[in-house]
C-alpha cells in the first residue's frame, strides 16, 4: 500500500465515523421531536385551568395528564437506549430543552394538585429519567431548577386569571408559595449564566402576583382567612 491509498483508509475511516455519528444524531432528534410533542400536549391539557372553570376542575384537568406523563416515560427511556455508554454531555443539547419542560410540567401538576413544591426526586419519577450522572440518563439540577422559574411563571398568570374566574382565595395561596420559592432561590449562589438569568425574572413573576393580591386588598375583595 503506497502513502496515498494509506491517507485515504484514514480518511475513509474518519467519514464512516462521522456517518454513524450524524445517524445516531437523527435517532436522538426524532426521539426528541416526540418528546417534545408529548409535552406540547401536557401543557396544552394544563392550560384549560386558566379558563373560567379551571378551578373547579383541577383534579380532573391534572388526572388527564398522566397518560401523557407515562407516554414520556416511555419515551425518555427509549432515548436513554440510544445514548453510548458515558457519552450523556456529548449529545444532551439535543433533549435538554424538552427535560426542562417536562420539569416545569411535573412542577405544576404537582403545585396544582398539592398546592406544595415538588422534590427533585419526584420529577425525575413522573418523567422517568435518574438523578445521577453515574446511574445513566439523569436530569441535572440545573434543569430541575429551570423547571421551578417556569412553573413560578405559570403561577403568576394563574394568579391573575383566578380573579377574573371569581376565585379570590388562589391568589394569595400563589402570593405565599412564590414569595417562598423565591426566598429558597436566594440561599443559592448560582454560577449558570441561564438560570441565573431566569431566576432574574422571578422578581417580576413575584411582583405580578402581589399586584394581585394589592389590587383585591384595595378593593375589599380579599378573603378575610387569608388576611
């Protein structure tokens, strides 16, 4: 074999690597896609308690997720199959959009239904996925935490969408639990430029639901238990 056809097998070789790479990538992709549709669907469910009714409706509304939350399951393990052994970070850009908000989602089906904030543990639980690094396909603390700034702005417009529903109790429940989801966020000394810029925007979302509450109070609207 001469020097030519030699640098050719090389390159050869690096061409047929970077072929099962760009197929394995496509694999991921088409995962996620499906992924991501099955939480466009939780979410669109979840969006009926901001209607008139939405109150009255909340067990309901959340029980009519949990097919979708066994679909992601599903599907998050699906993924973790297709994923080289030790190779998580080389490829997480793919799916960590749709894990953060499958987060968020399990966050808010959590608060709507408990009206408490959901563990780190039991997100992983209702979307299937690890906690460790060293146990497989895990969701990192970062992208659990993004998925608390999301649900805390989902509160915030539930909170003003509660009274024009004429339900005056919501808001004040919302007004305590962020403020303490807020408190909690500054004990932390966050280094990740993107939830630090989204933890930034909590005060808005917190200032939104005071607002509310200042606006009932004015008007004599606010409950006399919450007082």
């Amino acid at each position: 074999m001469d020097a030519l056809e030699s640098v050719t097998g090389v390159f050869a070789d690096f061409q047929s690597y970077f072929n099962k790479e760009q197929d394995l990538r496509e694999e991921i992709r088409s995962t996620v896609r499906e992924l991501e549709q099955t939480a466009r669907e939780i979410h669109a469910i979840l969006q009926r308690v901001h209607q008139k009714d939405g109150s009255q409706n909340v067990v309901e509304i959340c029980k009519s997720t949990e097919p979708y939350f066994e679909t992601a399951r599903k599907q998050f393990q699906e993924l973790s199959a297709k994923i080289p052994e030790n190779q998580y970070y080389r490829f997480n850009d793919h799916w960590k959009y749709a894990l953060q908000k499958l987060s968020f989602l399990s966050a808010l089906v959590t608060y709507l239904k408990t009206e408490k904030l959901v563990s780190r543990e039991e997100t992983a639980a209702m979307i299937g996925v690890k906690l460790q690094q060293k146990d497989g396909f895990h969701m990192d603390l970062d992208d659990y935490l993004i998925g608390l700034l999301q649900m805390a702005s989902e509160l915030s417009r539930l909170a003003v969408n509660s009274v024009t529903a004429g339900d005056f109790h919501r808001p004040m429940r919302i007004s305590k639990f962020v403020a303490e989801l807020d408190a909690g966020f500054r004990l932390l000394n966050l280094k990740n430029d993107t939830l630090r810029k989204r933890f930034d925007g909590l005060k808005y979302d917190l200032k939104k639901v005071e607002e509310v509450v200042y606006d009932l109070t004015i008007r004599g609207l606010k409950p006399v238990e919450e007082t």
